[in-house]
C-alpha cells in the first residue's frame, strides 16, 4: 500500500496489536506502524486447437517457448475462502438489488510493497490484463517513462528508476535507517506532466498500448457537489464498460487527497443499472491489491506470496471491500475520527484560494490502443506459475495472480532498491479472445519484448518508451508481431496459453483477417 503526502511518501505497514492508532477498527482496534519507506464463472473457453488453426512465427520470432498453445485453464474466479472478507474490519456494506460492472471483471493482484508500493501500477495492470496486456510490475512502473527533473532534491536526469539512482536508498535514509523514496518514480495519478518527464499515467497507459482519460476535480465545484461530479463519472465509466481506479484515504493515513491507489470493481445500486445519478445508497467496491492481509483476525506482514495461498493456514488477504457511496466522502480528520472500521474513503474535495486545493482522482481504461476500431476483446491471466522450479501455490481469491518473490527483502515493505527480483517467474499466460463468430476467421497477433527500452537516438523518458505496438493496420503490419496465429473460430471464445518468463512484456491483439 502507498501512503502518499504532498512532500514526501509514506509506507503502510499494519500490523497485529490492540491499541487503534488512526486506521480501521478490529473487534477492537489494530496497531498501525507508520514508516518512511523508498517507498462470477464464464463458459468454458474454446480450445487453441481450433479447426484451421495456423501459427506464423513472424520475423522476430521470440523462441518456442513463447509460442505454444495448450488447454491449461486456471479455472473461474471462486472464492475458495469466504471465512476471509470485509468482516475482519467489522465493517459489512449493505447489499444491493443490481450491480454495474464492466464487462470483463476486475481479478484481484497481489501487489509488491517495497519502494513506496506498487498500487498504482497493479491498477494499471489489471486493467491491462482485460486488454491484451501483460508486464511485471517491475516494468509496468518504468513504462511511465520517469525521468527527474530535479525536484526535491531527486538528481536531474536520473531515468526509468524504480526507487531513484543506485544508491539513492542507502544515502538517503532517517534516524530510523529507513530510506525515501522519490514520490515520481511511481504511478500517481495526480502526476500529469510527461513534457517534463513525469510519470503521468495517461503516458504510462499509452506506453503500455492502452487508451485511458483521467478525471480530476473540476474547478468550478467545490464540495459534496464535487464529490458526487465524481462518483456520477466514475459511474458513468463503468456503465460503459471501462475499468476505473481510484485515489482513496486510509484511516490514519498522511495525505488529505489520496493514501493508496485502487480497483473499482463494480458498483452495487437500488436502482437501475444504466442510470449514472448519484445515490448515496449505492455501494462502491473496491479492490485493494492485498493492501489488508490477516492470519485469522490478526493482521500480519506481506510475504511474497499470499497469506491466504499459504497451504494449511487459514491466513487471509481480503483484497475486496465495499463502501456504501453515502459513507464515502469525507476529510482527513472525519475518516481518522470514525470507529466503525470503514476501510476506505474518498476525499471531499475543497477550493483553496491561498494554497493547495483537495481534489478527487481517478483514471479509466477504455480499452487497447485501437485507431481503426477493429479489435476484440483480449483477456491475459496468469493459468500457472512456478518460482526456482517450484509451482506458486494458488490464493483462494486472485488464484495465480501474484508476483513471488517480489522487490526487496523486506515482508514490511520498507526495502528501497532498483535491482529487480532476485529471480522471475515462469509463467503459463492464458490468452482468451471473446466476441467471436462462429464460422469467421480472426488473426492473433503476439507482441513480446524483453524489456523496457528507448526508442533509438532518445532518451528513456515519456513516450520515448513507448512499446512498439501497431495502433492501427494490425493486418496490414502483420510483420512488427513477434507471431501471430489465423483461427476459425467455432464459438463465442478462442482461448491459448503462453509460456513466458514473467520479466517480458507480452502485448496480444485479435482482429478479422479482413480488417485492414
């Protein structure tokens, strides 16, 4: 989780105890530990092996482990541990007649903690995922492009940075030997600036081959009329179809705009679903990355990998949490004073004439980069993986969603370090396209990369990183895909998978053979 304040950023770290020290209520209260850190089922898809099938390798061909089919299917998302929910925080929202969600739900992403936590970026991701997308959080962060510009006290012209320049962290620590991080090496959706090198996130989705638009507060509301302008648009993106993260406070939390970036699912109304209109009894879920892990109804660090996929435990990461749309508004000192262990809340947003205004935050995907309008749907999930030859064990609620190990060295998430994991992955990626005609026939185009990297003769910043990712022609420039496969399909669905190590990024679209 990112803690998040107008100079320098915080880590979350909650842990078990007694004594309430500004965060959710459990069956009594929890202790918080506050430190600097560097920071439900489908149909069953269509087999590859489709009648008519072909597969052409392309002319940068990423080798045959990277281009083989089969049936691994990692199953509907069924939580396999309902003991483990909202509860925990003894806060239950009301249930609701109707649901409004995109068309291809959220699954839950467990998120690294270490360097400031990666919310953002698993934001980002898991809307990737319903779009063809596929990246570690490692590279999901440099694909924002960062590059300083020497604000406070972060060395100019420092690049693609996870945590700031080698040995940023050790050089820059606390009386506690914690070190700061600089708040633009992250996915902040406050950040807008890409001219300047900054991690704006509609560069970063751009980059990654993904459409996006952003909303901020509007400057003539102030307000309650403020904060329901924003739940009336993120309503508004759900309704049609888009995935929407959002800036929400935590109790006890450092910032008066957001703590901690996160998924909306889905909103839970009384009314109808295809009415945007605010109502303060609708119900706003929201998907946390695991932010709140538990060991029955204690909480506890953040390992690798997740509590609840622990074998014979009966550990917990929650990762799902509804807020009634009512409850949600509030200030810093509102949420901080509350005792009824309501997770999140979004700020209430307030003019300043003399100083910094509270705004509310949030950004959608609108789908992959697609000029001619001719892409179908891509779905990306992770059907199994394996860490050192050893198979990920799968969590009762994100199955195999999960990067192990993660950045750093720390459980807590205090680690502030640019050197990546100290192994990747083998990933089995499922790929399944949707929308199909039975009968017609469809190209599949795989676009892999082992990194990311400038364009020639520029620098790593902005749109200079930018994946090479035809965003118009697909058929016509057939020959940028590293492969591509021709199908007949024979339903709805056409679904493959992709061995893949999980430090490459893999980008797939789907079009009919006659799209141009």
């Amino acid at each position: 989780m990112i803690l998040r304040t107008k100079t320098a950023p915080f880590a979350l770290r909650v842990r078990g105890a007694s004594t309430r020290v500004g965060m959710a209520s459990l069956n009594g209260f929890l202790l918080l530990l506050l430190a600097t850190a560097p920071s439900a089922c489908s149909n069953p898809a269509q087999a590859s092996a489709a009648a008519g099938a072909s597969v052409d390798a392309g002319p940068a061909d990423a080798g045959a482990s990277d281009a083989g089919t089969s049936a691994v299917d990692p199953g509907p998302v069924v939580d396999t541990a309902p003991w483990c929910n909202q509860t925990l925080l003894g806060y239950a929202p009301p249930a609701t007649a109707g649901t409004i969600a995109p068309p291809r739900p959220i699954r839950p992403f467990y998120q690294w903690q270490s360097n400031n936590g990666y919310c953002g970026e698993v934001s980002l991701l898991q809307a990737g995922m319903n779009n063809g997308f596929w990246a570690s959080q490692f590279n999901v962060r440099r694909l924002c492009g960062f590059q300083s510009q020497g604000d406070d006290g972060f060395p100019k012209g420092t690049p693609l940075s996870q945590s700031g320049p080698e040995g940023y962290c050790a050089a820059n620590t606390n009386s506690l030997g914690i070190a700061s991080a600089e708040v633009g090496s992250q996915l902040l959706i406050d950040n807008a600036d890409a001219s300047r090198g900054q991690n704006s996130v509609l560069t970063c989705a751009s980059n990654a081959g993904l459409a996006a638009i952003r909303y901020i507060t509007p400057s003539s509301l102030d307000g309650q009329g403020a904060f329901q302008d924003f739940v009336v648009w993120v309503k508004t993106q759900i309704i049609a179809g888009h995935w929407v993260t959002a800036g929400v406070l935590t109790p006890g939390g450092e910032s008066d705009e957001y703590d901690h970036i996160v998924s909306i699912m889905s909103v839970g109304t009384n009314h109808a679903v295809t009415d945007s209109a605010y109502y303060a009894d609708d119900v706003f879920t929201f998907e946390d990355h695991g932010a709140y892990t538990f060991d029955g109804t204690e909480p506890i660090d953040n390992p690798a990998t997740p509590p609840g996929a622990v074998p014979g435990t009966r550990r917990c990461t929650p990762y799902v949490f509804g807020v009634r749309v009512g409850d949600l508004a509030k200030t810093r000192a509102s949420l901080d004073a509350l005792s009824t262990g309501q997770p999140y809340a979004i700020a209430l947003p307030k003019r300043s004439t003399n100083g910094h205004s509270l705004l509310d935050y949030a950004f959608a995907v609108t789908g992959p980069l697609d000029d001619d309008g001719t892409t179908l749907p891509v779905v990306v999930s992770i059907a199994k993986a394996s860490t050192n030859g050893v198979d990920n064990p799968r969590d009762p609620k994100a199955g195999y969603q999960y990067e192990a190990p993660y950045v750093g060295t720390s459980d807590k998430g205090e680690s502030c370090t640019n050197a990546p994991p100290t192994s990747w992955m083998d990933l089995q990626l499922r790929v399944e396209v949707e929308g199909l005609t039975a009968g017609k026939k469809y190209n599949l185009y795989r676009y892999i990369f082992d990194a990311v990297t400038a364009q020639a003769g520029t620098t790593p910043v902005g749109t200079h990183v930018a994946l090479a990712v035809p965003r118009a022609g697909f058929n016509a420039n057939r020959a940028s895909a590293t492969s591509a496969v021709t199908f007949t399909a024979t339903g709805s669905t056409y679904a493959e998978t992709l061995a893949l190590r999980s430090d490459r990024i893999a980008v797939f679209r789907a079009v009919p053979v006659e799209a141009p």
